[in-house]
C-alpha cells in the first residue's frame, strides 16, 4: 500500500519538496504519495491530525509553523529540542516525534557538496529567526572552532543561545560586535535576501578564502552573496543544496534509507 507524506506550510504553493520526496522515491524505490497542504494560520494541529487520521504516516513543517510543530510533538529528537524548532514530524505507534534537519541539511551541503570543511573554523550566523534555530547544534557538532550569531535584535540573538550554557567559542550579540573580527564561513539565516536588502556587515568580515552563503534560494546572487563577493569571498552559495540535503535526511528518517543527493541536486540546478 503507497504510504502518504506531506509538506505543511503558509504559504505553500512554491514548495519544492513535493519534487524532491517523488525522485528520492524514485531512486530509492520506495512506494510513497507525497503532497502539499495548505493550513490556516491557526490551523497547523488541527491540519496535523487530520492527515494522520487518513493514513499519513509523517510530515514536513515548514513556515510559520516550526514552533508549533515542536508544540505538537510527543517526543523529540536532540537537535530538535536544542533548536527549539520541529521541520519533520514522523507518526508512530508511540505518538508523534519531532525532528529538526535543517541543521544537518546545511553541514552536509556545505561540508560534502561545496567540499568545506567546518572543523577548526570561525563561524558567523546571521539572524536569530527560525532559520537559525537548526543550524547551532550541528555546526558546533561539526567542529567549528568558534561560532558567533549575529541579529540586528542583540537580544533575539543571546536568547537563541541561551539553552547551549556557556560554551568556549560560543557568543551572540548584534551587528556591532563583529568589529574586526573576521570569519572562514558566513551564513545568512536572514530574511533579507527575499526582498534584496542588505546588512550591516563591517569590513573585514570575510576571511581569505572564506564561504558566504545564502540560506535563500531561487533569487540569483543576492544582495548578500553580491556583497560578500565584493568584500572578498572566495566562495558564494545559496541555500539549494541545504534544502535538498534536509529533505533527504527527512525521507531517511521517514524510510530508514539515505537518498543519493547528488544526482537529485543535479536535477534541481538544471531546473
């Protein structure tokens, strides 16, 4: 019997996951029917249930309703409950678990893909929204020697950091603290790109030879990934293959197998 999936958001129609779930399907051969819902905006449990009552047997949470998902969740996975922040919801006998893939989606991208390894390198998040939320465990876990988030609301930042204790290397605060600091990767976890504003980044921000990406994907170069290209970085991303790569740690967790993502990221490119 085809098991169901599905991606849950608002908005919705944009989503690329409904493409990305029927070719790891495919690869995988794996019988699964995985679609987009749009839920209200007061609705997502309600949405939530109502799939698993029909059968569902997991799904994807996207914007506005990550926190919510946490919410909805009987257990958690470790990630999750750091992040403060569900993107997977799988359906069991035991009840609904929670998971949180965008972090591991980004490390895999950027460490495997774009061939940038994170240990041993300094590491500044911008933006303390729900985009970033997934990503602090993983990049820590990944060995990065020092990572500091950065948010025009200093305080956004120090709360979003606040479950980790202190920890060497670890700091938040707002743009003005960067200073003369200068970092081997810089990840854009803002909405800015979306509507082609820029940041207050100082001069100097970009190491030689440092990554700058871009969580957002679709727009081209970015205001961002433009300045940061200016202001000397060597490598400039957007953040395509960290969805694909979160998608395909989200099936693997849903099927108990691993995708290929680099044919699949292959395909979305050319597309």
């Amino acid at each position: 019997m085809t098991d169901r999936y599905a991606v849950i958001g608002n908005p919705i129609a944009h989503s690329l996951s409904p493409r990305l779930h029927a070719e790891f399907a495919r690869q995988c051969g794996q019988d699964i029917r995985y679609e987009a819902i749009l839920a209200p905006a007061d609705g997502f449990a309600d949405a939530v249930q109502a799939f698993r009552r029909a059968g569902g047997k997991g799904v994807n949470v996207t914007v506005p309703f990550k926190v919510a998902a946490l919410e909805l969740a009987d257990r958690h996975s470790e990630r999750a409950r750091m992040a403060r922040a569900v993107n997977t919801l799988k359906f069991d006998d035991d009840g609904i678990f929670g998971d949180n893939t965008d972090g591991v989606g980004l490390v895999t991208d950027i460490r495997d893909r774009l061939g940038v390894d994170i240990d041993g390198r300094r590491v500044l998040v911008l933006g303390a929204g729900g985009a970033a939320r997934g990503v602090v465990l993983p990049l820590l876990e990944a060995g990065a020697s020092s990572l500091i988030i950065a948010n025009r609301t200093p305080e956004r930042a120090v709360e979003l950091i606040a479950p980790y204790g202190v920890r060497a290397g670890l700091h938040a605060g707002g743009f003005g603290m960067l200073g003369k600091h200068e970092f081997d990767i810089v990840i854009n976890a803002t909405s800015a790109s979306l509507s082609d504003q820029g940041l207050p980044l100082p001069s100097g921000v970009f190491a030689a030879g440092s990554l700058a990406y871009d969580m957002v994907y679709g727009k081209g170069t970015t205001r961002f990934l433009a300045d940061a290209s200016a202001q000397g970085a060597a490598l400039c991303c957007d953040g395509l293959g960290m969805l694909v790569a979160q998608a395909a740690e989200s099936f693997r967790l849903w099927r108990g197998v691993m995708p290929d993502i680099a044919p699949v990221m292959a395909m979305m490119q050319h597309a």
